[in-house]
C-alpha cells in the first residue's frame, strides 16, 4: 500500500507511541485522524502543520461501541475513508492477582481487547468494499511473555494476538491486512521518573541492555502498513527480551 493522501485512524495518539506512530504516518504523507478520550489541544494539532496532511481530531471512547462506530463514521465523513487503522489506546491497571478487583480486570479488557474489536468492526464494512486496508494492533511482550501484577494487562494483550490472526484470515481475501505489534520496555514518562536501581534490573533483562524509543514502534507500524504480502503476524520489538 502506498501511503501517501491515505488516511490513518490512530487510536489514542495524542501523546506516547501514539503521538509517534501519528507524526511517522505524516512524514510518508498521509492524513490522520488524532483520537483520545479528550479534547486533541490545539497545540498538538499545531505540530502537524508543516506535513501538509490533512490532520482531523476526533475524541471518543474506543470501549463504547456506538461511541467507536461514530468515531468511523466522523473520520469517513471528513476524509472519505479510512485506509488503515492503529488499534494502540491502552491502559493498565497493576496489581497482583489477589488483590486485583474484578473492576481492576474488567476496565483493562474493555479499553484494550474490546476497543480494538469495536473500531475494527466499525472500520471493516467499508474496508472491505474497498477491497483494501490494514489494520495493526498494539499488542505487548506482555501478552507473550505474562508478567507479575498484570494478569489483566496480560490478558488483554495476549487476546489480540489471537484476535489479530482470527480476523487477519477472515479478511485476507479482500486484501485486508492484519498485524500485532509487541513492544517490550520502551522509554517513556513512565520510565523516567523510575530509579537507577529499578532501571538496572529492567535493562538486565534486555539483551540488547537499552530501552527502546516510541519512534522505533511508529517506523514498525508504518512499515507494517505500507507491505502488501504481510498478514496474521505479530512483530515483537523489544531488544529481544522475549526471545
């Protein structure tokens, strides 16, 4: 797929990977869609200026299903299609499985693992009238590999990658993509505030001994987009820790 005047639905991307994978789709050319549960400030439209892409923000909640499809329909409305769709809003909410609250488990799945069926479903009628498109799905090692105090974010995590190859073979024969994307330790807010000594141990882990930058995910996705013979494939980028 070519990706230049295409236009890009990226969920929650008005900041972190999303923000990345949002400017990475602009520099190719192609028009955005900024989304997240709030109002998109203007100046974070701002720095889309010098693109010369059309830059459309749309707020609303990917776990609410009627909320995702009017989501769609807007960015459809005001770009005429929607040719490729990131699935990457997320959140956690950490703690260990006896202590977690069905609460705790339930609002994880709904944001992660339901958000990214409501948006597919809303972008896949259209899609496959056109006979094209991609979908990417933001996945994590996590999902590979489990960790302490995430069972839920795990969960999530782990359903897309059997969600993204279930409908990866359903929609193949429409020339519709589907691909997961499984970052491992990426820099971040997150990562900054943490300690020396908690960095040490999380590095340990990494064989590669760094963290990797939300840039690196956005190059991947765009990437992801642009092959045209890749479906049904989850792409771990995380210095090979889950190796």
């Amino acid at each position: 797929m070519q990706l230049k005047n295409k236009n890009i639905f990226i969920t929650g991307s008005s900041r972190g990977i999303g923000l990345a994978i949002a400017h990475k789709f602009a520099q190719a050319g192609a028009n955005i869609v900024l989304n997240s549960r709030g109002a998109i400030p203007e100046e974070l439209l701002a720095e889309f200026a010098d693109y010369g892409v059309k830059v459309v923000p749309i707020s609303g909640d990917v776990s609410d299903f009627a909320d995702a499809k009017r989501m769609v329909e807007q960015a459809i409305a005001d770009l005429g299609s929607v040719d490729v769709l990131v699935n990457n809003a997320g959140i956690t909410q950490d703690t260990l499985m006896l202590k977690m609250t069905e609460a705790d488990f339930e609002k994880v799945l709904k944001v992660n693992l339901t958000g990214a069926f409501n948006m597919t479903q809303s972008v896949l009628k259209p899609m496959m009238k056109a006979r094209e498109g991609a979908i990417i799905n933001m996945s994590s090692v996590v999902g590979l590999m489990g960790n302490i105090g995430q069972a839920n974010y795990a969960a999530s995590k782990a359903g897309l990658i059997g969600f993204t190859k279930s409908v990866a073979r359903e929609v193949a024969n429409r020339n519709i993509r589907v691909n997961a994307i499984a970052p491992g330790m990426i820099e971040s807010d997150m990562t900054a505030v943490l300690s020396d000594k908690v960095k040490d141990a999380m590095l340990a882990q990494i064989p590669m001994k760094e963290f990797g930058q939300a840039e690196q995910v956005a190059d991947l996705t765009v990437f992801l987009a642009g092959q045209d013979y890749l479906t049904g494939q989850v792409v771990a980028i995380d210095g090979g820790l889950s190796m």
